[in-house]
C-alpha cells in the first residue's frame, strides 16, 4: 500500500468517519466543548518560539512523557501535547499550566493533518508507544520536520496487520530520525521493519514522577478507616469489578475497606448496580461521600486521585489483568512501598512485572480465582506483606533519569 492508497481508502471513508465521530461525541465518548479540535480547528494561538510537539495516545502514556517534558522547558522550549481522550487532556491540564499547549489530535485525513502541521509549526515531533498515524508523519517529514518515535511498542496483532502492508508500514518507519524501542523483545520485533539503528532501549515509565496526593485527605480518610487494611484496586475494565466483588466475598478478614478505581469514572452507574447485587454497603467519592465504619467497598469515580487511592493503600492490584487488556503501570504503586498484585493478563507490562520479581516485589496470579488467597496470605502474614512493600519501593529507587538521556539524544538531531 502506498500513501495515495491509502488516502484514496480515506477519502472514501470519510463521510463515515464522520458520522462516526460525531456519534460518540453524542453519547458523550468525545469531548463535547472542545471535539472541532479533531477536525483541526482550534482557537489557540502558537506561542512564540521554539515549540515542540509530542502526541501520546492516552493518560498512560502522556504521563510517562512529563519528565522528559519538563526537560524541554527547562530550555525554554515551548510544549505542544495532542492526545486522543478525554482524560488525558485533563491530566496535561492539571499537570501543567505555563507553556504547555494541550490539543486533540486531528484525523489522520491528509488535509487535516496539514492544517494542524501549518498552524503549530513544530521544531521536532514525538510520538510515544505505538502512535502511528501515516499523513501526519509523512506530511510532517515533507515539512522537515524531525521525527522521533520512543518507548516504541507494537503488540503481536498490530505487527500481524502491518505484516499486511510491509513495504508502507517500513516506509512510515524509516521517516523517523530516532527510534527507541520500549524493550529488547520490542527492538527483535521492530528489525526487520526499518533501517533505524535502534540502538538505544528505553522504558520512560521507569523514571516516571511519584503521583501528587493532598495530605490533608489522606488524613482525613485514615482518620476515619482507623485500623482497616484498605485493599486497592486501580485504572479497573469492565469485567474486573465483579471478579473483585465475587472475591472479596471469600475473604477471611472483615476488618477491610476495599477501593475500586475504574479507568473510566463515567462506567460508575454500571458499578453501583454491582456493587448493590452483591449487597456490600459503600460510599461514592464523586459525591463527596467518605467511609464509615461499616464501609465495605469506596468506590474512587473521580479523576487525579491515583496518588491520593496510593498514599492510604496497603495492597494494590493493578487493573487491565485480571481481564484481557494486558495490564496497566505497577511502577507508580511501587513508588508508595506498596504490596502489587497483578492478574494473569499482563503481557503489555510484562517487562516492568519480570523486573519486580526479580526483586520479590509483586505477586503474580496464575488464575483470578488465586485472588482472595494471595489477599488473606497478606493480611494474615504480615511480616511477608511489609516485605514485599518494602522490596517494592526499593526496587524503584533504582531507576535511571531515562528521559535526560532520551532529551540529549533527541537534541542531537537538527
């Protein structure tokens, strides 16, 4: 397949694309007030200046960029982020506020991605993970623009669909002026795809921030949970919360306060019908509600507040494996000194997961049913659970300032 192949297929689809799109900004899956943005329509200005340009696809992997964008400003480089959710857009909101410029991404339609291109004007483009969009890179390129992909990361089926189209998936590649792979299994898998060296690998979730918390609502809730172990559950799918629930009734301690996070706070009405079947008496946070005594289950359905849910945690499980999503980042309950656990599905962190045990600093479900009894081996053996915290937190420690060196390597190339 060729760029004017491609395009053609665009063209073809656009008006369902549209139709598409506008749909889930009906059922509220898009940002209602700010949507255009995806048509390449915005109202801000480009600020004056260097300005660089990184696009990440989600709250995950924009977090995992902050570091290395706060050493672009520190040189005062001005900073354009485009995501594609929701959640991330506020997360770039609330995380910084001077000199970063948060916009959603524009449709990968060739006249779009070079409205969006002509208006910002980017020194340099990063593009994190698997974010692959072929006119915004072949138009950037065209414009000169330095291309930089990192903590590149394709799973098994998204390599099989690109094996489809080889020679344009090798072509899309070969724009990129760096390319640095999440891992080596990453790197194996990219080699027979582009002529990039590749010969540096890198993780940015290892040298990512410790999450933010308000002490004073950390108090407050200890305060009133006492001397209950509180059990977290974070970033949890569909599916994951009834498996959770259906565990906890197996449970042998009752002094427990368990917390369930969903990824996506608007899933909290599907939560509570749950949370009610199983007949547990809970309290929800987007009320402004706090645990009492008798509080069973706290269900956390707000945004910002990861830091917040791990500062007053003994034990965390880490959502996207006890379902097939492939797991999200254990590194941030780590930095707490925290006791992990994961599910079985956790092949998209399986580096991060195969580095905690080689500090005995996770525990790993072979099956979900394991759940309750890995929990009651915590709560009973508690010289075993402050260890596993203990190996947790220190195995963070030793995480290099991977984005200083990913910086100087992107300062590299003019």
């Amino acid at each position: 397949m060729k760029i004017k192949i491609y395009n053609i297929f665009l063209y073809v689809l656009f008006p369902f694309i549209i139709i598409f799109f506008f749909f889930r900004v009906i059922i509220g899956k898009d940002d209602k007030n700010r949507f255009l943005e995806k048509l390449s329509f915005t109202s801000k200005k480009r600020p004056l200046g260097k300005l660089i340009w990184i696009h990440a696809c989600s709250v995950g992997e924009v977090r995992s960029s902050y570091n290395l964008i706060e050493k672009f400003l520190k040189d005062n480089y001005k900073i354009l982020v485009t995501t594609n959710t929701y959640l991330s857009a506020l997360d770039v909101d609330k995380n910084f506020t001077k000199n970063v410029i948060h916009q959603y991404l524009p449709l990968d339609i060739n006249f779009l991605t070079k409205n969006f291109l002509n208006h910002w004007t980017p020194e340099k483009a990063i593009f994190i993970e698997s974010e692959i969009w072929p006119n915004l890179i072949f138009n950037a390129y065209k414009s000169k623009i330095p291309l930089f992909l990192i903590q590149a990361r394709f799973s098994n089926t998204s390599l099989k669909r690109w094996k489809l189209f080889k020679k344009f998936f090798k072509n899309i590649l070969d724009k990129f002026s760096i390319i640095i792979p999440q891992s080596l299994l990453d790197k194996r898998n990219l080699q027979n795809h582009t002529k990039n060296s590749m010969n540096f690998v890198a993780n940015l979730k290892f040298s990512s921030n410790k999450l933010k918390y308000s002490s004073k609502e950390k108090m407050k809730i200890q305060k009133l949970v006492g001397n209950k172990t509180i059990i977290s559950a974070v970033s949890t799918h569909a599916g994951e919360e009834e498996i959770i629930l259906n565990q906890i009734k197996k449970l042998e301690n009752n002094n427990i306060l368990f917390i369930l996070q969903p990824r996506h706070p608007d899933r909290c009405s599907k939560i509570v019908s749950l949370i009610n079947k199983y007949n547990f008496s809970f309290k929800q946070r987007s009320k402004k509600q706090l645990p009492k005594k008798n509080t069973k289950i706290y269900l956390f359905d707000t945004f910002g507040e990861t830091g917040l849910i791990m500062s007053i945690s003994n034990i965390v499980i880490i959502g996207g494996t006890l379902v097939p999503i492939g797991g999200h980042n254990p590194i941030e309950a780590g930095q707490f000194g925290k006791s992990i656990i994961v599910g079985p599905y956790k092949y998209k962190i399986k580096e991060i997961v195969d580095y905690f045990k080689k500090y005995k600093a996770i525990k790993v479900l072979d099956n979900n049913d394991q759940l309750n009894q890995v929990i009651n081996k915590l709560i009973d053996n508690k010289k075993y659970c402050h260890q596993l915290s203990a190996n947790a937190k220190i195995s963070t420690l030793n995480f290099l300032d991977l984005s200083k060196i990913i910086y100087e390597k992107i300062g590299s190339v003019k």
